[in-house]
C-alpha cells in the first residue's frame, strides 16, 4: 500500500520518465548501430575487429572493462539483440574468468535498470489491480508471492525463458529489488559461464573462419546439472504442496 501511495504521489512524467528513456534510448541505439543488430552482423563485427580489440585491452585493461560492461549493461537494458555476443566477446577479451564475472555484474546491471524503470511506471499500479484481482489471476499471482525466490530463479535458469520476459515480469509482481538483483546474478551464473567459455575459444574459431557452437548448452553434459538446479529451485515449492495437503 505504501508502494501505491507513493506512485500516485508521484507526477506523470516523473513517473514514466524512467521508462521512456529506456524506450528512447532502445530506439536510439538501434537506429545508430542497425547494421550490427543480429547474431550474424554482430559477430561479424568482432571478428573483423578482433586484432584490434586484443592490443586496446593489452594497453588499457582497466578502461577496456569498464567500456565493456557499460555497454553490455545497455543492450541488456535497452531489451537490444546483442547480448549472445557481448557474452562471447567478455570471454574472448577476458577469458572465462574473470570474463564470466564481467559478464554477469553487467548483465545484472543492465536487467537492474529496465526492472526499475518497469516497477516505477507501472510496477505497483499493475500489482495492485492483480492483488484486486478474482480467480486464477489471483491464485497464479498468491502461488509467486508465496515462492518469490523459487520462481526467480526458475525464470533465469530455464533457457527457454526469454532473458527481457524475466527481466520485466517481477516488475510487475511487486518483487523486492535486493531480491530481483540476487536472484539474477546467480540465476544466470551456470548459463553466463557456459557461453564465456565458449567465447575463450573464438580464437580458434575465427582461424578456422567457423562460428561458434552455440546449442552447446543443451548437451547433456551441460543440461543436465542446469536442470538439477532447476530441480533444487522447485523443491521448496514441492514441499509447500506436500505439506498444504497433508494439511487438508
């Protein structure tokens, strides 16, 4: 409740303004770096660039990491494709670690960004109406209430969930931000590394002027133990049935 007096205490613009940077600034960027967008185009780029790339981080290492996580966190954030490759390329320039590390702090900061401007434009307004709400809308939104730590990180380790959809939805879920930020840095953690450690070896690849494999990912061998963390995560939610029913 407090969380709603707030907003409407808040002017309009004040209120949507976060989000309209973020749309501006997506239509922004894309326009200036349209011919980079899409997986292609832009791995292109860096394997034009690549040369290039290696002797500025050899002289500036410090400023090549800081530039690099800005603009991973603006394509996270700006919802823009591009992050496969940000991904890529942090392993590429900074192996897999600590380009793993790199790769999750912006990511993290970028999915940061867009959950504020969500929450504040709509968060609380668009909670209150599903709290007021009758039926399954109402059961669905009590059964995330109740498992907010589950559902978090089942949204980030599922692959199949598509990164801006977990990124927007606990917006508008009333979830706590300290509990959005630790579950996304962890949450994406198995699959952030799995693709650092491909782009550590886009050495190799670009001699051999292939690309990179990306469905590495749903090799058993990594499938697997993301699964079985996807299994850890439901487990409180499978205990909380069980016991509601021996309840009943």
């Amino acid at each position: 409740m407090t969380d709603i007096v707030k907003e409407q205490s808040k002017s309009p613009i004040a209120r949507y303004l976060p989000l309209a940077v973020i749309v501006i600034g997506a239509g922004l960027f894309a326009w200036v770096f349209r011919s980079y967008l899409g997986f292609d185009a832009a791995f292109q780029a860096l394997a034009d660039n690549r040369e290039a790339l290696i002797a500025f981080r050899d002289a500036n290492y410090l400023l090549t990491v800081l530039a690099f996580i800005c603009i991973y966190a603006l394509i996270v954030a700006f919802s823009l494709p591009g992050a496969t490759v940000a991904t890529l390329a942090g392993g590429f320039l900074f192996a897999t670690f600590p380009g793993a590390f790199f790769n999750i702090t912006a990511a993290t900061l970028g999915a940061t960004a867009i959950f504020l401007a969500a929450q504040t434009s709509f968060g609380a307004r668009l909670g209150a109406r599903l709290e007021g709400s009758e039926g399954i809308v109402k059961r669905i939104k009590d059964g995330i209430d109740e498992n907010q730590w589950s559902m978090l990180f089942l949204m980030r380790l599922i692959p199949a969930v598509p990164f801006f959809v977990a990124n927007l939805v606990p917006a508008f879920l009333e979830v706590p931000t300290r509990r959005y930020v630790i579950s996304t840095f962890f949450g994406i953690m198995p699959g952030a590394v799995v693709y650092t450690s491909v782009g550590a070896g886009l050495g190799e690849v670009f001699a051999r002027g292939e690309t990179p494999d990306l469905g590495i990912i749903f090799e058993p061998r990594i499938l697997l133990p993301i699964l079985g963390l996807c299994a850890l995560a439901l487990l409180p939610i499978l205990l909380k049935a069980v016991r509601g029913k021996k309840g009943l």
